[in-house]
C-alpha cells in the first residue's frame, strides 16, 4: 500500500519533469497528487488506489509520443493503458480517458503539426488496448450483462455527487467533513479536494506572465472536472446523466481525480514561477515543507494506525459458527449500521462493527462465505434472492398481511447464521448469542451444501419462482425447481402446473399455465452425499443414490458451469431460481463441477495475439510514424 503512494508520487514527478519543471517543483507536484486529501482518504479502497496511480504514467506516456512519434511511446501508453484497466475501477478508465484524449484534442487544435499523423495514431492504440485487455473485458461484458448494471439507472449515476459547500474543502477539508456528516458517509473520501492552502494559490501564479499552453489545458480541465464533479448538482450533468458511459457510471464526485491531478502540475508550474526570480530560490523549498505539514494534518485524523492483532484476532462470535466446521454453512449479516452507530449503549468504531457483524465481505478474511458479501457488480438474481428474504405477504385483494420469514430462502442457500442488530420475530430462528444490540441468530431450516431430490418442478416461469418459494406450498426438503426447456429426461409427468400444483393466492402470469411437475421416484434405503473437493473452479462430490435422483448443490448457477457423472457430460440445470444441480442415476457416483469460462478463453487467446502483434509492431521500421517536429515548433509547450 505504500508503495502504491510511492509510485504516484514518482509517476507525478515524471511527468513533472517532462513537462519542464526544475527537479524541486516537480517533487512538489508529487506530493499534492499523491497526498492530497481524494487519493488518501481512498486509502481503503484498492482497486480505486491501484488504477489512480497510473494517470500521470498514461499522460507522461501520451505526450511523449505526441513528441516524438516514436513507437516506443505509443506502445508503452498502450501497456500504461492496459494495466490501468487491468486493476479493474473501470470508472478510474474512463475518467482518465476523458482526461487524456481531451489532452490530445487540445494538442492537435492548438498545433499546425502532426495532425493527421495523431489522428491516424488515436485508433490503432485504441485497438492495441482493446486486444490486451480482451482478457478482461470480455469477461466482464458477459457479467455486467447479468448484473444490477444492465441498464443504465438515471438515480444511480447522480448518487454521491459533490454538494457545492463541499468545495468549502479547499480551503479547510475538516470544515467540509462537517457538512453532512451523516446520510451519505461516502462523501467524507468521495468529495475530499483539499490539496492543501498553498498549492491553488501556486496554481495561480502558474499564469503570471507565462504563455503556457499546457497550463491553460489544465485549468480548463481543473474547472470542467469540478462541474462534472457536482453531478446532480449541474444542469449539464443531468443532462449527460442519460449517455452512456455516464448513464452505467457512479459517483461524479469521483471527477475531483482529475481536478487534483491538474491543480498539482498547476502548482509545480507556479513555484517553478517563482523560483526563476533570484531572490525566490528558495521558494520550492520551503513550498514542499509547508504542502508537507499542511497535508499532514489534514488527513492525519481519517486514517487511523490499526494493531495487527485487530486482525488476528477473529470476530466474537467465531468460535460458535465453526464449532460444526466453517465449510459446511454461509453467514448472512442483517444489521442497522446506522442506528447502532448512534446508539447509546454501544460505542463501536466503524471497523470493529464491521469485523464483529461480518460485513460485506469481511468474512472472507475469516474463512467464511457470507450472502450479504459486496461487489459493484452484483448479479440481478442474486439481488432479487436477497429482495425475497424480507419480503411482504399479500392477500389475494394485493394487501400487505406481514413479512415472510427469511428462514426458508436462507436455508435453500445453505445459510446456517444470521447476525442480526434487529431482533427476529419467532419464525424459524434461534438466538445463540448476544452482544451489545448484535444478535446471533441459528437457522433450524438451514439445509446442507449439496443433497439428493426426488421431486422437481419444471418451467416455472422466472418472474413466479420466487414467490412460489416463499408460499406455504413449497417445501425445499421435498420439491426442488428446475429451469429447463424441456422435461427433465427420463422423467415421468404429472400434471401439469395450472391445475393445481400452483400455491394458494399466487397470481400465475403464465400463457398456457406452467410446464409440467415432473417427479423422480421416490426415496428409498439410505443416500449420501460427501464433500471430497471444493474449489473455487471446481467441485467434487461423491454421491450414492438409491434411485435416479437430482443432486442440488447450494452454489450460484452460470452457463460457464460443467457437470460430469463418472467422467460423463451431464446438463447443469439452474434450481431453485439461484443454484445449480444435476440428475444422478442410481448407485454410487462421483459428480464434478467444473468451472469453464469460453469467454475468458476467447479473450485469453485474442490479448496473447495482440502482444505478438505488438512485439512484431515494434520490431517495424518506425520512418513512416516518425512525426516531423524539427520543422515545426510545438504551440503545446511549456514556455
């Protein structure tokens, strides 16, 4: 994590440098960037940090290649640009491509040279970049397709953006933590721009007297990131709020990245200002020293020092959940975290809280698999389960009678606990455990990992099944539901979903009514299923069965899934709306699920043959790229 400051701090200098700052003027450039209030109160958040540090490599890069045409540069703003991707903070990607084809616009409408040369350069490195990072990108493309993001959502692209009294941070940011300090805690690293007092005055002088072209680019994009950067709060973002990308995008507060980014080359050009006056040689010096303290204390507060033992040391309520083995059950974390924060009679940090109630995805640090974990892209299935768990009973007259009982969904999931700041009613839990308003909550119709079924509903259409779910007529222990086409193969009918098999009060949207039940026969002499491997791509389960019968494994269906039966293809089925499953003659069986994802492969082979065309790219003559710059001056330059 240091180094990750280290390196944007470096890169920034780099940059610096290669536009012409003395050495010290420079050093101060890095420090505003790396140390500024936005990049270290993003301390916490990884693939934020690790895509930031890469902005001024991708514009140092850039700008070399706008000099020199060599191919050199523009393969390695190709490579800057791929690993930028790579750390995964698409919403980084693209804040940095706005910042630096804006910066190649304005360099090609300010010059008289090298403009059909950069214009004919723009879209081979965009498809230099694209075959790279195929890998990745494809594979994405497949999951936002399935996930809460499908579409763009007007309400998402204006959250967290940057109120205007927020930008009383540039001149005090704690001021500004005061300003909202509860309703949306993200704007306390979201929307910090304090840079510290010393460097916009800097920016300024960056002006005084100086034909700077690249100082001019800067302050445009310094006040066109600070609009983009209030969001809802502009016209002109509710506007492109309707475009894409900023219709899939988050948090426009997050455009204060590249207000940061130019107010720190502003500030190296304005004390390179004042250090070619002889008497103010000493003004970089003493700048540094002053950004230094002044940052300093200004985030001092927000980033507390931790003992390692807050992490060695596992949660409260560990030793209860593991007592039956941590692999056989997930954790489900219900909790308030706002009013337990304001409660009176529990004073807990907000990492403690976290760490005790399991939050997000906390327990994976503790070896546990929870279904309240977090990723930005969640699938759309997996967020309709979770809507399910709470929700409201309704009449036959659609009015609301109460709440279903999470229990059963819980249970389908192989979910064992529940942590809890909100008491449950006594529906199907029991309370194991208490501390402070945190509550540990057993669930009695936890069901295992994987196990056999005799009975299935075939073809529910996708829009019902979780009703059905939750109906009184739907026992997990006995039916499972399958989403096939067709009936399951080898399987005897029965009749059909319309006439009668649907639950009491639900409203059946189907045309022709439901497929078909189908039943497997029933139970007889003892079955097992036993655990033998399990991977994150693959899973290994031996099975005896004493009739034909539907192995339902408790772990998220995708189409990327492979089943074999002793070695032989099977069909993985989608269960119970989430889960996956598979038919298993009679007998004793080993079953394995491996994890095949084609796309990934496809994007694997199609980035492994864009760097041999680069290498081959690179090994060219470079006479027909090389841009005549001797002839013409550069109107970009920095004096």
């Amino acid at each position: 994590m240091v180094l990750h400051y280290l390196l944007a701090s470096l890169f920034m200098y780099l940059l610096a440098r290669h536009f012409g700052l003395r050495p010290t003027s420079a050093v101060l450039s890095g420090i505003v960037f790396a140390y500024s209030s936005h990049v270290v109160r993003h301390l916490f958040h990884m693939a934020y940090l690790n895509a930031v540090v890469w902005l001024p490599l991708i514009f140092l890069m850039l700008d070399r290649f706008r000099k020199s045409g060599r191919r050199t540069d523009l393969a390695g703003f190709v490579l800057c640009f791929a690993i930028q991707i790579f750390t995964g903070h698409l919403q980084v990607v693209f804040i940095t491509s706005v910042g630096a084809f804006s910066y190649l616009a304005a360099c090609i409408v300010s010059g008289r040279s090298c403009r059909r040369q950069l214009l004919f350069s723009v879209l081979p490195a965009i498809l230099l970049i694209g075959g790279i990072t195929a890998v990745h990108w494809i594979p994405l493309a497949q999951v936002t397709k399935e996930s809460v993001r499908q579409r763009p959502d007007r309400a998402l692209s204006l959250m967290l953006s940057m109120p205007p009294e927020k930008w009383v941070g540039l001149l005090s940011q704690r001021r500004a933590d005061d300003l909202r300090p509860s309703g949306e805690p993200e704007l306390l690293w979201e929307a910090a721009c304090y840079v510290g007092v010393l460097p916009p005055l800097l920016s300024l002088i960056s002006f005084w007297g100086l034909r700077n072209g690249k100082a001019k680019y800067l302050a445009l994009l310094a006040v066109t990131a600070g609009l983009l950067a209030m969001g809802g709060y502009t016209p002109i973002y509710a506007f492109i709020a309707h475009l894409p990308p900023f219709s899939f995008m988050r948090a426009p507060s997050k455009f204060l990245l590249l207000f940061t980014f130019a107010v720190a080359v502003l500030a190296g050009f304005g004390v390179d200002r004042l250090s070619a006056w002889r008497k103010l040689s000493w003004a970089p010096s003493v700048a540094i020293i002053i950004v230094c303290m002044d940052l300093f204390v200004a985030n001092a507060g927000f980033n507390k020092l931790t003992s390692p033992s807050f992490y060695t040391q596992p949660p409260r309520f560990r030793d209860m959940m593991v007592s039956t083995g941590r692999k056989q059950f997930r954790v489900f974390t219900h909790v308030d975290y706002a009013r337990i924060r304001h409660a009176q009679n529990l004073e807990m940090e907000g990492a403690t809280l976290d760490k005790e109630t399991l939050y997000g995805n906390t327990g994976m640090m503790y070896g546990f698999e929870s279904l309240a974990g977090y990723t930005p892209l969640s699938p759309l299935r997996v967020r309709h389960y979770g809507e399910a768990l709470f929700s409201v009973v309704r009449n036959e007259q659609g009015e609301a009678m109460g709440i279903h009982s999470p229990a059963k969904l819980l249970g389908i999931a192989n979910c064992r606990y529940v942590v809890s700041s909100t008491p449950l009613p006594p529906w199907d839990f029991d309370q194991v455990a208490t501390w402070g308003e945190v509550a540990l909550y057993e669930n009695r119709l936890c069901l295992p990992r994987a196990w056999l079924m005799h009975k299935a509903v075939a073809d529910v259409p996708e829009g019902d099944i979780l009703e059905y779910m939750n109906s009184d007529s739907f026992d997990p222990r006995r039916t499972t539901i399958v989403e096939v086409e067709n009936e399951l193969p080898q399987l005897d009918p029965l009749p059909r979903w319309g006439e009668g098999a649907n639950p009491k009060g639900s409203r059946v949207r189907g045309k022709d009514g439901f497929s078909s039940v189908t039943s497997i026969q029933e139970r007889s002499g003892d079955e097992a299923v036993r655990m033998v491997d399990d991977a994150p791509s693959h899973v290994t389960l031996s099975v005896n069965a004493a009739s034909r019968a539907i192995l339902v494994l408790a772990d998220r269906y995708t189409a990327d899934w492979r089943a074999t039966v002793d070695g032989i293809p099977a069909e993985v089925y989608r269960t119970n709306y989430l889960f996956r499953a598979v038919v298993v003659p009679a007998g004793e069986h080993q079953v394995v699920f491996s994890y095949r994802p084609v796309l990934f492969y496809i994007g694997a082979t199609l980035s492994a043959l864009t760097l041999i065309a680069l290498v081959a790219f690179l090994h060219r003559s470079a006479s027909f790229w090389k841009f005549p710059h001797k002839r013409t001056p550069d109107r970009f330059s920095v004096r």
